[in-house]
C-alpha cells in the first residue's frame, strides 16, 4: 500500500525516483509523484494513474536535482485527482507519507484559524502544514519536522523535504515499515527493500517510533523517546532479474509458474532426508494447550486450512480469527497458547496489531515472506515462507508457501505430541517432497481452464463449493476470482447449500465444485446433483477416480493428478489461481494491479 523513496544523491534524482516507484507497484497505486531540491529551490511533478503518466510529464517538465522525494498513492483521504497526489507542498516543506492520520480533521481546524488553509481532501497535506507552520515560528527545518511528528496521531511513514536544503531528508516511521538504504556518499530512504535494490544492498530498517536525520554522510536515528539509537544495517539481496515477468504476460502468471521451484525450496529448507528442520525457538507442542491462528485475505485462508491439518494431525484444538476482529474483541489468550501470525509482507497492519496484543500473553510464532519485517522482528519466531519476491497483488505463490509451512509445522506437532506414528510421519513427509512434481502436473491444466474461463467472464455469479479441507480453497477461489475479474464470487461449505446458498442456482451462476476423491467426495457429488437438478452450471475439478465417478451432467470437468488427502489444499490452490487468472484475462482487466487493491495493507 503506498511506495516511499528518498534519494540524497550524485546524481540526478528524478530517473532514480521514477524507477524505484516503478518497483513499488506491486504495492498498489493510483497516482504518483515526486519532489526534488535544485539549486536550493523545491520544486514537484504528480500525475494520475499509471506511472508512464508521470513519465511523459517529466519528459515534456524535467525536474531537475540530485536531492529528492517521490511517492505512490493508493487512496484514502481523498479521490485519486492531482491535487491529492503526493508530495505534498506547503511552502518550503515537501511530504510524502504512508498511513493514516487520524487527528488531520482537528490539526486542519487549528491551523486554518491560523491562516494555513488546506488545497486538498488528504490528510497528508495537514502534515506540510503543520512543518510550515513550525518553520514559520522559527525552527530549523528539523525541528519543525520533529515537532510536526509529535502532533500525529495514527500510522505513518513519512519523508519530509525542504526548499534550501539539498543534503537533509527527514524521516518518521510509526505503523508503517521505512527502511534507510546506504551508499558511498549517497543515502536513500524507502518503504522496502524492493525500492533500494537497485540502489543499495545495504539496508537498516526502522524501528517503530524511530525518526532519522538522512545527509550524504550518513543516518541520525533516534527513538520514540528521543534516544540516539544505532539499528542494525542488514546486507540485503534482491535479486533483480526476480522483479520481471520473464517472459509471461503478467507477473500473476509468472508467479503461478514458480510454484513448483518455489515449493522444492520451501520443504527442502524445512525438511532434511527424515529430518525437521526448524529454527531454534519452535515450542515443544506437547506443552502446547490452544492454538490461536491470526491472518487477513488469503493468508487467513492458508490459517483456515491449518486448523484442519493441526486438528486432525496433532489434535491440537486450534481457533481462526481475522486479525481486524481479534484484536477488538480482546479475546483471553492463556500462557500455553501458541499465537501464529501469517502475513505474506510481514507488515499487515491489523495483523501486527493483533500479534502485539498478544505480546507477553502467549508464544508467538508468524510465518512470513519478508524475514526483516515488522511481524517477523517482533515475533519470538519467524518462519520464512521463501516464496521470493510476490509482485502480483492477488497472491499465488506465497499462498501455497505458507499452506507447505504449515503443514510442516502441523507435521511437528504430531511428532511432538504423539499422534502421528513413525509410518504416518514418514508418508506425510514423502506426500510433501512429492508435491512440486504434482503442482508441476496440475500446471498442465492451464489450456484447458482457459478454456472454461472464457465462458466464466461472461458470468456475474459464481459459487464455490468445498467440503471439509477443500472449504478454505473454495473461500480462497472466490476471493482470487472477486480480487481480479471483478465477478461476484463467494466459497460456501457444500453442506451449506441447502441452508440459503442454494436459492442463487440458476443457470447463469456457474458452480465451481473443488472435489478430489477423499473420504467426502459422496457427499460433496450430492449437493453437486442437487444444483444440476436446478440448472446449475456444474464446472467439477476433481482428479482421474473423481472424473470416472461424477463427471456425468457436470458441465466442465477440470482434472488434476491424485494427491494425498491431506495435502490436496495446496494442489487445488492451483487451478483456483488459473480459472481467477485467465477469467480475468478474458475480461481484460488489469490482473497484477486490480481496482481498489494494495498488495501491502499497511493501514486499517
């Protein structure tokens, strides 16, 4: 969700800038902009919607200098119009920001009675207003920054730039990640890692509070409380070659591709020949009493399915929340919980919020992409998803990263807890090792669900049914397809049909029934006649057995190699991500940067 950069450089800033937003927009924009300080003078570029708008400005309006700001913005406060794009000016102050400020309404009324009136709907714009008004009583332009900061209330990363000063960028991070980047006489500030790649591999995150004092020569940090701190710089690599799409048309579809090289890398850093390979620090699950597991979007979907794993592998009673609701419901979290925490950023702003409510209350484990992250600093343990670098917004590959961590988390507490003999761990662990090669044959199916999609963009309606573990990929493929195409799609459980679902069949709504031959595969062809018996476009994804078995009166069948029960999760996951993909294709819509959507949520 929004992008920051910050460049004190040798060279000049603008190409910089506009290259770097470029890798933040995965993030999700609508707008953007940047500022730049030459010969002393402040001065800025935005435009509105895709970055090649603000790239053909600066073609026809350079913006030269070799200090600046730049920003890309997914709207909150305000539509998405030039006037509220970012940096935002008030006099000799520039600002950019990641976040919310919840008290702008009061600080906009104050200063308006002292004649500093806002242009603009953000909340933002009141942040250069309170700079100004600061430097306009006198104080130097860090001190004006420092007294801005102490009057916001909310989440924030803010950058701020003067007119005048070519060597200072101001920076503040509350909330909302913000990471120094340091090169040889040039510094940058960004909002991950991803901005300073091609800039720095030299990289030192921010902690919560902190406000650093950018020049060429290095970075004053200090924290919350006003204390010189020194945080530790990181050697980051970030492959850059891993930000393109390789030929594919679309980073989703790069993405769905990887799963097989992806998932290797995940069970091979995990599981070694009979062996788990865990960080020190994985509680002894025998100790453990309750499972508490905390996601949002898909992330919750892979927790969704992890109660089954966990439930029936190591039966360990395990509760699933949303991580917005858990934290106000201020649920009771005993001293044997063990709290897990899944964010594909590690920067989810409700979902860190709910991991600090549960600070000192429970052991706290998150799985995570990003292992410098917020989520990750803070949690007792964080387990790397190593999906590598997801820049399509609805997420794919980091999706069945986290399902194969989980299970191989599930896979230890059984072992921990005695409820999984020598001969079930040891066919779990090789019905792991052999899912890239299985992901690799579900791909195969790619001609023909693009097939079946074509049909579905036509579509305003569509259903999703699963039964049992197969309920969350049902949850998961409606929300995939919502996410993109822009159909309404829900995921019921197949026992629910008849409890209302059922009143929506007709033949123009499409029921996507996720079925591999399992121990419930009857059940679920039950409720699969009862919508055929009302018309209902039947599409079954089953495997050969589920085929030979129900394939009669359906209307599509898409089949996928037989999997082990138990992990048929992440196997499905495929052709849910494939009939989003290219139903979304068909419809031509934009499928790596979809309408109102951030890859990163960063605020409430």
């Amino acid at each position: 969700m929004c992008g920051i950069i910050g460049i004190l450089g040798d060279h000049e800033a603008a190409p910089a800038l506009v290259d770097a937003l470029k890798r933040l927009e995965y993030r999700g924009y609508d707008s953007a902009g940047i500022a730049t300080v030459n010969d002393g003078h402040l001065d800025r570029r935005r435009a509105v919607g895709k970055l090649v708008n603000l790239t053909d400005l600066l073609v026809h309006d350079p913006l030269p200098g070799k200090s600046g700001i730049g920003h890309t913005r997914w709207a909150t406060h305000g539509a998405p119009t030039v006037v509220n794009a970012h940096p935002h000016r008030a006099g000799p102050v520039a600002v950019v920001h990641n976040g919310i400020i919840e008290n702008f309404r009061e600080l906009r009324a104050e200063l308006a009675t002292h004649g500093y009136a806002a242009e603009s709907d953000t909340d933002t714009e009141t942040i250069a207003l309170l700079a100004q008004s600061f430097l306009d009583a006198g104080k130097t332009p860090v001190e004006a920054a420092e007294a801005a900061i102490s009057r916001l209330e909310g989440a924030f990363a803010l950058a701020f730039l003067f007119d005048g000063e070519p060597d200072l960028i101001v920076g503040a991070r509350k909330g909302s990640p913000l990471a120094v980047g340091h090169g040889d006489g040039e510094m940058y500030l960004g909002s991950d890692a991803i901005a300073l790649a091609p800039l720095t591999d030299r990289i030192t995150y921010l902690e919560e509070g902190d406000r650093v004092i950018l020049t060429r020569a290095g970075a004053t940090i200090r924290d919350a409380g006003g204390r010189l701190v020194n945080r530790p710089m990181r050697r980051i690599r970030v492959d850059a070659a891993r930000i393109e799409k390789d030929g594919h048309r679309h980073f989703m579809a790069k993405e769905i591709a990887e799963q097989p090289a992806v998932l290797a890398r995940v069970i091979d850093a995990y599981l070694d020949g009979d062996a788990l390979r865990f960080p020190t620090g994985l509680p002894d699950f025998a100790q453990v009493e309750r499972v508490v597991m905390v996601a949002c979007g898909t992330a919750f979907y892979a927790c969704l399915t992890a109660k089954y794993w966990l439930e029936r592998i190591a039966r360990l009673p395990v509760e699933v929340d949303v991580a917005s609701e858990f934290r106000y419901r201020e649920p009771p979290v005993g001293p044997n919980t063990l709290a897990i925490f899944v964010s594909q950023s590690g920067e989810t702003a409700d979902t860190l919020a709910a991991l600090r409510y549960c600070r000192d209350k429970a052991a706290i484990l998150s799985v995570v992409n990003v292992p410098e992250s917020s989520i990750a600093r803070e949690s007792d343990l964080a387990l790397p998803i190593h999906a590598g670098v997801e820049v399509g917004v609805a997420s794919t590959k980091a999706f069945t990263c986290q399902l194969a961590v989980l299970a191989l988390v599930a896979l230890k507490a059984g072992v921990d807890r005695g409820t999984l003999d020598a001969a079930d761990a040891a066919a779990l662990r090789a019905a792991l090792r052999s899912l890239p090669g299985l992901v690799s044959q579900a791909l195969n199916a790619g001609e023909a669900i693009e097939a079946v999609s074509h049909d579905l963009s036509k579509a305003r309606d569509i259903l999703f049914l699963g039964r049992g573990i197969m309920y969350p990929i049902a949850l998961e493929g409606a929300l995939k397809l919502k996410e993109i195409s822009y159909i309404h799609a829900e995921g019921y459980a197949s026992g629910e049909l008849k409890h209302g679902p059922i009143a929506l069949i007709d033949p123009a709504v499409p029921v996507i029934v996720m079925a591999p031959r399992d121990g419930l595969f009857d059940k679920t062809v039950s409720n699969m006649q009862e919508v055929m018996a009302r018309g209902g476009k039947v599409v079954l994804v089953t495997d050969a057995a589920g085929a030979r078995a129900a394939s009669e009166g359906a209307w599509r069948v898409i089949e996928m190699p037989s999997v082990p029960d138990v992990l048929a999760p992440i196997l499905y996951a495929i052709p849910a991500q494939l009939l989003a993909y290219h139903t979304a294709v068909a419809k031509g819509t934009d499928v790596d940067q979809p309408r109102n959507l951030a890859k990163s949520v960063t605020v409430e």
